[in-house]
C-alpha cells in the first residue's frame, strides 16, 4: 500500500511538472485555432458548415420499421378488450406519469383510458378492473398502477392544470 501511494505521488508530481514545463493548460485562445482551420479548410476547397444529413429513411428502406427505434415511436398492438368509454376529444401524454411508457400507453388507450382526468377519478373498483386488464394482457405489470401511484400522479396533473 506504501509503494502505491509513493509511486502515485511520484506521478502526479511528475504530471504537474510537465503541465508547467509544456504550458499544458486551458489557456488556448480558441478562436486562432478555429481561424487556421478555417483558413486551411478554405484551401483544400471544403467549407466548415456541411448540411446535416438526415438518414432515418435510408436507414428504414434497408432495414425495414421493426427496429428499436420503430418500437420506441409506435405502440404495440395489444390484446386487451375497452373497459371504459374513452372521452370524446384529443387523447392525453399519458406517458407523463412515471411508469407509463409508449406501449403501456397504447395499451391504456386500448382499454379507454386516454386522458388524466379519467385516470385521476379511478375508485379501487376501476384500479382492480385495470389490473386484472393488464396481467391478462401478458404485460406483467397489472401492479404499476398502485405500485407508480398513476392515480395520485394524475390528480396532481389535473391539480396543476386547472
């Protein structure tokens, strides 16, 4: 343990000795750089801002739309049946209460929850009925309704926006 902490010290004396010897610092004026890469980029014909490539569609033509990615922006098709009427008008980010998550939120949708307020009026009847739902479904999460708190996290929402 001694000799570790000996050659240690021996390092970061050595360290510091050179950073003040070689001016090793972050004291670079930055822009004299820049400027002489710009310069040089000038010269070899090539300009410093270069149009940003987007190639998302390249990427799905090759490999097709069932990536991670596809998945991360689509919801799954679920198997659960509506339990409830969902309310007319636009549909809730459900995916703002901790715990929901793109598919968990399609499946919401599926079984008629599609907005806060609905979610903050649940009973334990209708948390029960939710549950039963979502381990039937196969997703195994039936308990996250009462285990994130949806319930309080969108009476909090509909709190915050009234």
């Amino acid at each position: 343990m001694l000799y570790f902490l000996l050659v240690l010290a021996m390092a970061w004396t050595a360290y510091w000795l050179l950073r003040c010897l070689y001016n090793w610092d972050d004291s670079v004026d930055r822009s004299e750089v820049m400027g002489r890469c710009a310069a040089c980029a000038a010269e070899l014909g090539r300009t410093q801002e270069r149009p940003p490539v987007d190639n998302r569609q390249a990427i799905v033509d090759r490999f097709g739309s069932t990536g991670a990615a596809a998945a991360a922006n689509e919801p799954a098709q679920t198997n659960v049946k509506p339990l409830f009427d969902a309310p007319s008008g636009d549909k809730d980010n459900l995916k703002i209460i901790k715990g929901i998550g793109v598919v968990m939120e399609g499946t919401l949708n599926d079984l008629g929850i599609t907005t806060f307020k609905q979610l903050a009026g649940f009973d334990a009847a209708d948390i029960r009925k939710v549950m039963d739902a979502l381990d039937e479904s196969n997703s195994g999460f039936g308990d996250r309704i009462e285990r994130d708190a949806w319930v309080a996290q969108a009476k909090e929402i509909v709190r915050k926006a009234a």
